[in-house]
C-alpha cells in the first residue's frame, strides 16, 4: 500500500518538475546576504528529510522546509484551577513528529495562546539539537511600546524558547494603525536600532516584519528595506486573499507577492488555510474540488497554492492535532506544485465562495479577550461552519424546523450563553485588533438578529 | 380486579403528573396539562367549577377514589406504604384507628382560614399537589436535568440533537429544605402507617371525606360470610376497617380495593350501600408530628444578601476595567448577575395583578418547572414562600414563550398567547445611570434598547450639542412590559444598570 503511494507520488513529481515553471526548483540562491554574522551559525542547514519540499532562502542559503509549523494553534487544557494551559504532552508529540517528517522551521509569539506558546515550543524544541530546526519569533508589543518593556519582552523570549539566537525574528503585525504605529512601536523607542544591532551581534540572524495592513503602509514599509534591510517579509496568502482581499485594510496577496518578488525578499506565508476556512469550504465547491481530485483533501488545495510560487520561503501551518500535521506532510512530502489550470480552477473557486455571505474570521484571537466575555472567534467559526454546510436555517424551506433547531442547539453547544452575540454591546474594543478588518460588532450583531429571530419562530 | 383497575390508573396519573413536572422542554404538557387542572385545590382556585362539581360528584358516587387515582402525594404513599409491606412480618402491619377528629379538623379549619386571609405559604404546605410539585421540582428534577445532561453530552459527541442539556440551578434554598422535609415525613408516615398523612392533614382529604361518608358505592363488610380473621384490618393503609365492630370508616377509606382483593371468603364488597353510614371506634396512636416538622424557615438571610449585593457593587468596576491590549489573550471572566431587590415582585405574563396571583397560586411548581428561560423559581420572601416570582438573573421572559400560562392549574396564571403577551405590562423598567458602562467604561452600548422586544428603549445623547456623545438608554413606560431582555442583556455585573420592578396591577394595553 504504501509503496504503491509513494511511487505514485514520484511519478506526479517527475512528471511536473519539467512541466511546471511555478515549480520550488526554479530557486536561485544568490548568497549575497550581507546579514549573515557569527561563525557558529551561518549558512547553516537545519535537519533535512528526504520526502520533504525544502526552499533555500537566497539571503543565507538556509534550507527551509516548505511547511512550517505555527505555534499559534495548540490545543489547550484546563488546570486544576480552571485556567487554560498548553497540553504539554500533546505539543512534544507533534513537535518531534513534525522534526521527523522535515518541518524545520518553527514560528510563534510572546502574544501566541495567552502567552504560552513560546515557552511550550521551548520545552518541546530544546529536546532536540537547538541546529535541527530554524526559530522564529516576534516583539510584540502591542499594548506597552516603551523601551523598557519592548526590551523585556525581547529578552524573555531567549528565556522562554531555551536559546541563545533566533534564526528569524519579527516585527509583529506591521500596518495595524498604519506607518505612525510603526514608528511609535518601533523607532521613537529605539528598538529598531537595538534590534539591526543584534542582528549584527549573530543573536537575531534574519530580520523580518510580518504584515496585515493597506497598501500604503506595505509601500511605506517596503520603502524602508534600503534602511534596515528586510531579510524576509510575512504575509498572509490564500488562494482567497491573493485577488479578493478587502482592499481596504488588506491588500491582495498578489499585490504582496509581486512586490516582495521583485526585490528578491524572502516571503514566510501565514495563514494559507485562512485559520482553518480553507478546509472547510461549502458544500458546493468541496464537490468540485473532489470531483478535480477525489484523493486530495480539501486542505491540500490551499497549501499547494502557496507552496506553487517560488519566492515562498515557508507557509505556516498552525497544526492542532496529529491529523493536521499527518495531512501536511502527506501534501509536502513530494510535493506536487499545481499547474496553471488549477490556479485557475481555484480562483475561480475563491471567486464563487465570494457569494456566501461567510465572515472572513481566521480564528487568530487577536480579537481577544473581549472585554465584554463575548467568544467572538467561537461565533463566527460556528456560523461559517453552518453557512458552508449548507444548514442555515431559511424560512419557508422545507427543512426549515428541523435546520432551525439544530442551528440553536449547536450554538447553544458551541458557546456558553454568557459568551453569544446578544451579549456584544457594540463597545468596538475588537475593531482595531482584527488583523482581516472585519467590522466584528455588525457581524456579531448580524447574526445575533438571525438567532432572535429562530428563537421567536416558535411555530 | 378493581385492584388492578385501581393501580393501572393510578400508575398513570402519577407518571404523567410526576414527568410533566420534571418535563423541562413543554413536550408533555401538551398531553398532560389537564392533570394537573383537575387537582382539587388548584381548581378551587381557578374558580373552575366543571372540575370541583365533578370531583365531588365522584365523591359522592364511588368514594375518595381522587385521593387513590388522581393525587400523586396519595399514590406516591401507597408506594411507599406497599414497600414497607414488602418487608418480613409487616405485610399486616396495620391496626384500626380512630378519627384523631381535632387534629384532622383542627388542620382543616386552620387551612380554610390561611386560604381566606391569605395565608398562601401554609396552604402550599398542606395542600398534597403543592407538596408533590415541590418534591419533584426541587429534589427530582435536578437529578432528572443531571442525567439529561449526561445524554445531552452523549448525544453532542455524537452529533445528534435528540438531547440539550439544561442548566441545574439551586431556584431557592427555603423551598428545597421544605421539599426535602415533606418528602421525608410522608415517607417515614407512610412506611410506618399508611395513609396517616392523608386522613389527618390532607385538606382535601378531609373536604372530600365530608362527602365520602354519603358515597353511594363503598365497601361493605358482609357479617354473615366474615370469619373475623382480620386481614382486611391488618392490612388497610388507612386504619379505618374495625372487624370487632366490622365497621369501616368511610371518611377515611380511599377506596384502594385491597381488602376486596384479600378477603379469602368474599366478604367484602364494593356495592351501593347508601346511608348505611359506620365508624370504627378503637383507639390507636397516630403520629402528628407533620404539622410541626413542616413548619419550615425561609433559608435566605436578608443581611447576608445586602452584603453580597454591596461587595458585588464594588467588583463591579474592577472586573469591567478593559484589560491591558493583549491579543490572544482567552476569555474575560464573567461575573454572575446578582437578583435585585425589587419593591414589588414580578409576576407572570397571564396574571391578573400581584395580590390575585399570590392568593391563587398553589405553589405547585408547575410552572417553575416549564418555564425554559429560567425566570421562574419559588420566592423566598415569606409572605409568599414557596410560590414562584420572576427575576432575570438567568434569562428573560422571552417574547415567544407562554408555557407557565398553558400549565398554571390554578388560575393563577391565565392562558395567554403570544401576540397578547406584548400588549400586558407586568413590570417597568428603571435606569440607573452610574452602573451603566456608557458611564463606567465610557463605550458605547445601547444592547437594551437592540433587544427590547416592544421598542421601549429609547437610546439619547449625553450631551445632545455633541457630534459624537455617547448615548444612554430611556425607558418609554407606555411601552415597557416588565419582560427582562434589557435587564438579563445588561452588560453592567453583578447588578444591572437597568432593572425592572413589578407593576402592583397588570395593566393590559
């Protein structure tokens, strides 16, 4: 069974190296990176599995698989006192599976899992050989920019993950509050010339910014590389976000790319799922795209969309469970780049998922904690589920009763009563937070009027 | 075979009274309602003289055959009484008694009295459906939404909505105590001698007894077949068959059959025998401790509750300081709502005015245990203990739900819909701007006014000259009905900033 998989797969992938030119071969490594310091650890090759897709990054020549595992996802647990902690166990499960199926590149943040997720990607990390993989982490100093406690924030994450370097360290969520943001976060406090110090000092070896914003900001910050010098930028790409973002606070990936491309920067990719969307589209188009390719999960369609560009470093993956991470590197492990006509097939499927009335909600939590107890993530993830699966309760239907009950019961399972939308007063704390903006009071309240109104509908 | 007629009955009326009472999603209510409205008392007080004038012309016909058929208080001591006989040796564990006639006519004339001043607490008390409806609300039913929930979480693992899980809540500590000591009494009464409860307490028992002396069919002792082996004695729950005498209190019989149905030589008969009236007379203890035991206190302590409401104010604000900007950062802790004191109780959509409510309301539970939004629970205030009030801690009185007005059997509660719901004003309610986050937390809200159901929450500028001032709730009173969204939706905790209190008159629009 399983050698019949395998040759399989080396066939699709002997037969699309020659055919595709989007394919990962096409690389150039132009080792010209002037940032790479400190004998111990430069050009440096994290460990490497056969099966896996890997990516040379053209500033140092570092061999990055093209899954990457982001630390934002884990599954949490309740302790003793009721508060939520990282499942530890579980974590050290994945991590080592992930090592051993080549995923080297491990990215999180002070901010990740209610402060948990560097230190837990620590313990798990650093039973291993601190070269056998690549660190990434961000400053985010969202809420205090003063010096001091940016520098502290600085500091504990060398504690936290259990190292003396970051292999790739960043400026957390570039363009929210546009360029002046930056310049408070960052300049004004003289952290970004500590941080280009300590770039050259060989404890941060790769210097990035990763990005939500309009395209004035992106502009304004891509400007700034003959400054400082980008090493690499994180954006958010899909196969939805690359021509159908909002256009007002997110720019088309596309537009991202192209830009990142030209100047021969390194692109680290973030949500590539959409925080999960992508692989649970709605009924309709999950037909089609099994109806394309029966083998292929629905998931794989969106990885392999990132993967196919050549400029793409790493895509994040933010793996919760065993399954996840199984499904990934099946998808990486000879991985098979999609041809034109797929790119095609799936810009027209992003186009049609236009049509659902969905919230574009990525689970990120940024959102959170609302100060007001709504489960704001929890919400919308549960009408999208419902949305795409085809089982919104409309009236008039003949499966009317029967959807309208099982909407209420399944929201009254998925969020505790306290925590639902009739409970959001519109405060719009949230707003500036979500990284997609989204105007999270009027979908919160969008929804709670169509629960209102199932609940009054009491035949 | 009247026996066996007897107890088919019984079983279901005591299944369906007692399931309707644990019933928390409406479904048997549907069947079942009119169990519950052909209870003596609750009927009396519904004024619903079709029923009184049939559960007397049953009386008058075929004896107290209410206290063995329809009341779940007198069936469930049977069952009781039936295991007790179970045990070795005690299968004719009965002795002929007489009437203890001032007690049972003491009770019953100090429960006619509570039920013309007013008394309700001491009526609930007495009454055999109130005391059932308690049992099964606040003992049973938690036990019952326990094991539901238990199915519920099966069911969710197995993405099924055959169940959905209920909150399990302590409604009131007073009405629990009293549940559990009146379970317990009839228990230990009804282990040890049968029907003791029921012919020298019940009221109702002893109303119908006035009529059950007159029935027209009863059991007769034929002298000339009994061979004086006293079985039917021993073995009579109610203690009213004396074989010395062979007399048989018809006051007290319930017309179980037993002694029908044990009588090896066919001596006793239910027959027409009308006027040939006989009482047993040899005496016999009887426990009376039931008054006494029942008299129970009402549990809350008003010092204790004015002391959490005060140190629940000063949380307040501490709680609702927005936190530090962090992002991913789980959830806010939500406070509990914390029940008002309100200057007039809330009373149902469907009753008349306050005082009409607490003078006919049995205090049955009925309605405690339909109702879904967990509005309503037994009040602790004393002058109405036990009989349910609204508050909104939990829920509200949703727009769409009339179920306490279907089930009330009282009268208490009348059948409304719920298109008439909207127009009858029970409550009103009132703003309290310093606990309102507008001005706490200086955001904007407005959730009161977007879930008011009658649009009477009018949202107005703080400072009206201001381009961009925050706005704060008015209530408009022609249009509030007292329903409890605004209050129940207040984001203030643990004491809302807009609460209501009940209107003396339900007033309908």
């Amino acid at each position: 069974m399983e050698n019949k998989d395998i040759s399989r797969r080396d066939f699709l992938r002997k037969a699309s190296e020659g055919a595709v030119a989007l394919g990962g071969a096409a690389l150039v490594g132009s080792c010209a990176s002037p940032s790479s310091p400190d004998g111990a650890s430069s050009t440096k090759s994290a460990s490497v599995n056969e099966g896996m897709e890997y990516r040379t990054n053209n500033h140092n020549g570092d061999k990055v698989s093209l899954l990457g595992y982001g630390c934002m996802r884990w599954q949490m647990k309740k302790d003793k006192d009721g508060k939520d902690i990282v499942d530890q166990d579980s974590v050290n499960e994945l991590v080592d599976r992930a090592l051993e199926g080549g995923v080297n590149y491990f990215d999180t943040s002070p901010a990740y899992l209610q402060g948990q997720s560097e230190k837990a990607a620590g313990i798990a990390l650093s039973r291993h050989p601190r070269k056998s993989y690549f660190l990434a982490t961000k400053l985010s100093n969202f809420s205090n920019f003063s010096e001091e406690a940016s520098l502290k924030m600085y500091r504990n994450s060398f504690v936290q993950m259990q190292t003396d370097y970051f292999d790739y360290y960043l400026l957390h969520a570039l363009g929210g509050g546009g360029y002046p943001q930056f310049v408070r976060r960052y300049e004004d406090n003289g952290l970004m010339d500590f941080l280009l110090k300590e770039r050259e000092a060989g404890r941060i070896r790769q210097l990035g910014f990763s990005f939500h914003g309009n395209q004035e900001s992106f502009d304004q910050f891509i400007a700034l590389h003959d400054k400082y010098h980008w090493d690499f930028v994180q954006i958010q790409m899909n196969y939805v976000d690359w021509r159908h973002a909002d256009g007002i606070r997110n720019v088309n990936a596309e537009y991202l790319y192209e830009e990142l491309d030209k100047r021969e920067i390194p692109i680290v990719v973030m949500e590539p799922l959409q925080g999960g969307r992508l692989s649970r589209v709605p009924e309709g188009i999950a037909a089609m795209m099994k109806g394309r390719d029966p083998e292929r999960s629905i998931a794989s369609w969106a990885f392999r969309f990132v993967g196919s560009y050549p400029r793409i470093l790493t895509a994040l993956s933010g793996m919760t469970y065993m399954e996840h991470l199984r499904e990934n590197l099946d998808t990486f492990t000879g991985f098979v780049p999609l041809s034109k006509d797929d790119l095609e097939f799936l810009e027209e499927m992003a186009t049609l998922m236009q049509e659902y009335p969905t919230v574009n909600c990525n689970d990120c939590k940024y959102c959170m904690p609302c100060p007001y107890g709504i489960d704001i993530p929890g919400i919308f993830r549960h009408y999208n589920d419902l949305v795409n699966e085809g089982k919104v309760a409309q009236k008039g239907t003949e499966k009317y009763r029967k959807l309208r009950r099982e909407y209420l019961l399944s929201y009254n399972r998925a969020i505790p009563t306290l925590r639902q939308a009739d409970h959001c007063i519109g405060c719009r704390h949230c707003v500036p937070e979500c990284p997609q903006s989204i105007d999270i009071p009027s979908e919160l309240h969008r929804i709670d009027s169509y629960v209102e109104s199932l609940r009054r509908d009491t035949k | 075979m009247l026996r066996k007629i007897r107890i088919v009955l019984a079983s279901i009326f005591f299944i369906a009274i007692t399931l309707m009472l644990l019933d928390f999603t409406g479904t048997l209510h549907r069947y079942f309602a009119w169990m519950a409205k052909i209870q003596f008392l609750p009927a009396v007080m519904a004024l619903n003289v079709g029923v009184i004038i049939l559960l007397v012309l049953l009386t008058l016909v075929l004896g107290r055959v209410y206290c063995s058929v329809i009341c779940p208080l007198g069936i469930y001591q049977d069952i009781v009484s039936h295991l007790s006989s179970k045990r070795k040796g005690k299968k004719m564990r009965f002795t002929p008694s007489p009437e203890l006639k001032w007690l049972r006519y003491g009770v019953w004339v100090l429960f006619i009295a509570c039920l013309i001043i007013g008394l309700q607490p001491i009526v609930a008390l007495l009454a055999p459906y109130s005391a059932w409806g308690r049992i099964v609300q606040s003992l049973f039913a938690p036990l019952y939404q326990w094991g539901n929930n238990l199915f519920a979480a099966i069911s969710a693992r197995a993405d099924s909505y055959a169940f959905y899980p209920k909150e399990v809540w302590l409604r009131s500590i007073g009405t629990l105590i009293v549940a559990a000591v009146t379970l317990i009494v009839i228990t230990v009464l009804a282990f040890k001698n049968g029907r003791t409860y029921c012919n020298t307490i019940c009221p109702v028992g002893t109303t119908l007894s006035f009529f059950s002396r007159f029935s027209l069919l009863r059991p007769v002792i034929n002298t000339e077949k009994c061979r004086d082996c006293h079985a039917c004695e021993k073995k009579c729950k109610a203690s009213a068959i004396n074989i010395k005498e062979h007399s048989v209190d018809y006051s007290r019989c319930v017309d179980c059959f037993n002694c029908i149905e044990d009588c090896k030589f066919g001596a006793m008969r239910y027959t027409f025998a009308y006027g040939k009236k006989k009482k047993g007379t040899v005496k016999a203890e009887a426990p009376a401790q039931v008054a006494k035991a029942t008299q129970d206190k009402d549990g809350s302590d008003p010092g204790r509750r004015a002391f959490l409401i005060g140190g629940a104010i000063a949380t307040t604000s501490l709680a609702l300081k927005a936190q530090d900007k962090k992002v991913d950062g789980g959830f806010a802790d939500i406070l509990p709502k914390v029940k008002p004191q309100r200057e007039t109780p809330i009373t149902p959509f469907g009753s008349k005015s306050v005082k009409d409510f607490y003078t006919r309301c049995t205090a049955c539970q009925l309605c405690v245990s339909a109702c879904p939004n967990n509005v309503l629970r037994p009040s602790t205030d004393l002058s109405r203990f036990m009989q349910p009030e609204m508050s909104y801690e939990k829920g509200y009185c949703r727009p769409e739900c009339v179920k306490c007005s279907e089930v009330c059997p009282a009268g208490a509660i009348r059948k409304i819909t719920a298109q008439e719901k909207t127009a009858h004003h029970v409550g009103l309610a009132k703003y309290y701007k310093d606990l309102c986050v507008v001005t706490t937390d200086k955001v904007d809200c407005g959730n009161c006014a977007r879930h008011c159901p009658t649009g009477a929450i009018i949202m107005v500028k703080i400072n009206p000259d201001a381009k961009n001032s925050l706005s704060i709730p008015a209530v408009d009173e022609s249009r509030c009905i007292g329903c409890g969204a605004c209050e129940n939706l207040c984001p203030a905790r643990p004491l809302s900033a807009i609460r209501v209190d009940g209107r003396q008159d339900h007033i309908i629009s």
